[in-house]
C-alpha cells in the first residue's frame, strides 16, 4: 500500500492534487457515489485516478496534443468528471456545456473554442452532435458513456468511454510512464478550463481560468467554509457554470470531500436525506423552494406537529435575530433554542436530510431578508457566497458572521476598490486570465490587474460587503 511519505510535495496543478489524493486513500476511501437502479455505486480514490489516468492515456492515444480543448456534455456523473480531469491531466483544455443546449448554442462554443473532442452522456447528446457533423470539423471523435439507445449506432465517428480507456490501458503498455511525465509537464499557470459566460449582452465568452486561479478560488473559500475528506457534498449543478466547481469538482479534489450523484433531478431530496451532506451549494431559488416546502407541509400538518411549529417558531426568530444583529443571545434564549431542538426541529431537518449540515451555500445572487432569516430559524447555517467567473471568490459569510442583506467580508488576499461611477474592482490570485479569441473584451474588464466587476457595492461599518446592483 502507497503511504503519505512517498506523496509528492509539488501539488500545483488540479491533476497532480487528484494524484495526491490517490497517494494518500487510494483504495482505503470513496471519492465518488453515484445512485444509479436504487443502489449506491462506490468509487475510491484509486478507481477514479485509474479511470483517469487511462483516459487521458486514451486521449492521448487519438492525437490530443497539449492545449488543444475538448467539449463535455451530459448530466452530473462520474463518466462525465473522470473526463474533465483527463483532458485536464493529458495537457488539455475542458470546455463544459450546458446539457439543455440546443445544436446551434452547442456548435457556436464548440467551433469558437475550437475543440477537437467532444464528451457526451447520452444518445440525446449525441444525436446533437451528429445533426453538426458537417459543420464542426475541428472535431474528430464523439464519445459517449450511456449506451442506452445507442446500440445501432455504427458511426465511426463515434466511440464508447470504455473503448478510449481500453486505448489507454495499450497506450500505457507500450508508453510506460507516459501519464505521469504528462502530469509533470503541467504548469500553475496552464489553463485547467474554459467557461462560457451566458450571452445575454452578446455572443457568449470563454473565460480562461488556470489551475492556480481555479486552485486559489478553492483554498479561499475553503478558508471560509472548511471542509475536509470525511465530508459528503452533493453534485448537480452543471460544470458549465463556474459555482459547480466551488461546491463540487474542484472541491472535491482540493479537499478530498466525497461527490454523491443523485439517480436523477426527481430523487434529489430523496437522495440528500439518505446522504446527509455536510454542505450543499444551491441558488436562492432552491433555498426559497426549501423555505416553501417546510411552510406548506406544516399548513398542512396535523394538530400535533403544526401546533409546536407556531409556538416554537417565534423562540427561533428571536434568537436568530438577536444573532443577525452581532449580538449574543442572552442565556435563557440560549437555553430555549436548545429545547426547541431537541423538542422538534431536529426531527424536521432530519426528514429534509440537512441535519449534519455545517454550510448551506447560496450563490448567484442576493438570498431574500425573510427567506434567508427563516431558513436560519430551522437551523441551517446558511451562508451567503460572493463571487463570479472572472474573478473567482470575493467575499463570504462565515457561520457566527452571517448578515441580512450582505454577501459577506471580503477573502483574505482580495483588493478591492470602488470606481468613481461606483463600481467594484477587485484584484487577487483568483482572477482569470480574459476572454478566448477576444482580447477586446478582455482589454475593456482587465485593467493593470484589476477586474472591473460590473457591480455596485458598498460596504458596511462591520466591513460587511452589500450588493447593490449592476452599475449597468
């Protein structure tokens, strides 16, 4: 068995962290669980680095030369990370999509990052990509994991994931040693991905972010919300938007946190009570979906749970008021939440399996006063994130200093200024590195290594950051 004291000091890169880990745990620790017809499906660190390390072996084995970028598209599965980490690890570029695009938003990110390989789940995916054949000739090989549906698929334009690995197992035979000098090769300041912006005041543009931005992004946020490899997360926000990495792939390796799967968007609270994760990263709309839910279900409850809700309810906006507002709460409030406790809401995040919760992130935008106090009365330590592609991690709650209305304190290491028109600029290790093929764009947003955000701040006496609005 490999033990810590032969584990390589020199972890500047995402892959050589991913082959960290495997030096650590290998078979001794799950790095992934994927539910799949009911039962949990177990990966450890040595299956996930294997899987890896034979992709991009395989990669390589199809003429994937250092730099060039590969597409991936599907929904949240192991297949579909093991990818994103072999392009990472064989030198190239993953650029991720967005599962719902339709074929013309799938060919415009394709051809304009001109990627020459494309990983898809499924025959939905797949049958994306061969309505473009003719027009994204960049692209050489289609590969697939799901084979469902596609059985009768004689394209050789296509290939299996299974089929790229076996590539990669002769590839490994008769180049020893191949995987490993690729990984050394890798550089801080190589790109580990591309992320396309959404388009909505233009064409979209690729964010180029390497592997020390995406790397310091992980370590500031993880010195705000620590996790470690004992902790459970939950993936299923698409790698195509920069939060998934926060809360997900790039977490996942940087702190040796477990990746659980859901079977499907239909079992997602069913798969988080049986989960219980130590954090979960969602948007406002989930945590006012969350807020909803426990508010509709206690309506429509018996005597005997809706009568202690409402009487209790009010000990507990007491108390979390008291704690918004920087104050201690006096000993018997204390001593009332405690009751409450054990008197009820145990029970109620039990059965929303948010019980061993240390964070509830909530990205994207400002969560609600009132969603945000209510969520915190059931006792989720919900904490409100601050950040953006470009600019990687800004500002965070910490549990004991979370605020109505505000996105936080800013990271340590994070500069910030605020422009005579009132917006933010902001300058750290996080930043990424412009736009793909559009140095206009980048030219205009990055000026003398200072990001201009966009938004408009302000900052209270408590130096908590406040969102205000686009300056736009």
């Amino acid at each position: 068995m490999v033990t810590e004291a032969i584990v390589p000091e020199k972890v500047d890169t995402l892959p050589k962290v991913l082959r960290r880990n495997y030096l650590r745990w290998g078979d001794r620790k799950v790095a992934m669980r994927h539910k799949e017809f009911g039962v949990w499906q177990r990966y450890t660190w040595k299956d996930e680095y294997e899987r890896v390390k034979y992709f991009a072996l395989g990669l390589l084995s199809m003429g994937l030369q250092r730099g060039e970028k590969a597409a991936v598209i599907g929904e949240n599965e192991p297949p579909l990370f093991w990818a994103i980490y072999a392009i990472q690890a064989a030198g190239g570029i993953p650029v991720a999509l967005f599962p719902d695009m339709i074929p013309p938003e799938v060919k415009y990110i394709v051809t304009h990052s001109d990627a020459v390989f494309v990983v898809a789940h499924d025959q939905e995916q797949v049958d994306k990509l061969l309505v473009l054949k003719g027009e994204v000739p960049l692209v050489r090989r289609v590969i697939w994991w799901e084979p469902k549906g596609l059985w009768h698929y004689t394209d050789p334009w296509l290939v299996g994931f299974d089929g790229v690995l076996e590539l990669g197992r002769e590839y490994d035979k008769a180049h020893p040693g191949a995987f490993e000098q690729r990984l050394e090769e890798g550089k801080p300041d190589d790109y580990a991905q591309f992320f396309y912006t959404s388009g909505t005041t233009g064409l979209p543009k690729g964010a180029m972010l390497t592997h020390r931005a995406g790397m310091a992004t992980i370590q500031k946020l993880m010195e705000c919300l620590p996790v470690d490899e004992n902790s459970e997360a939950l993936s299923y926000m698409p790698p195509a938007w920069f939060g998934e990495p926060l809360y997900g792939s790039m977490n996942h390796l940087m702190s040796g946190l477990r990746l659980n799967f859901p079977e499907g968007p239909e079992t997602l609270m069913e798969n988080i009570r049986e989960i219980a994760p130590q954090v979960v990263g969602w948007g406002p709309r989930q945590w006012e979906n969350i807020a909803s839910m426990v508010q509709v279900r206690m309506n429509d409850a018996g005597l005997f749970k809706r009568l202690p809700y409402r009487l209790l309810m009010p000990v507990r906006f007491r108390v979390v008021d008291t704690e918004l507002r920087g104050q201690r709460p006096h000993l018997l409030w204390r001593l009332l939440w405690r009751l409450t406790e054990a008197a009820f809401f145990t029970a109620l995040r039990d059965k929303l399996g948010l019980n061993h919760l240390l964070y509830g992130i909530v990205g994207g935008y400002t969560l609600g006063p009132n969603t945000f106090r209510f969520v915190r009365a059931l006792g989720i330590p919900i904490c409100q994130i601050f950040g953006s592609t470009e600019a990687g991690m800004m500002a965070c709650h910490r549990p004991d200093l979370a605020r109505v209305g505000t996105v936080g304190c800013l990271l340590p290491g994070v500069e910030m200024r605020v422009s005579p028109e009132g917006e933010m600029l902001v300058k750290s290790l996080c930043l990424f590195s412009g736009y793909y093929k559009n140095p206009e764009a980048t030219q205009k947003c990055l000026e003398e290594g200072w990001y201009h955000t966009g938004d408009a701040v302000h900052m209270d006496q408590e130096r908590q950051l406040i969102f205000m609005d686009r300056v736009s």
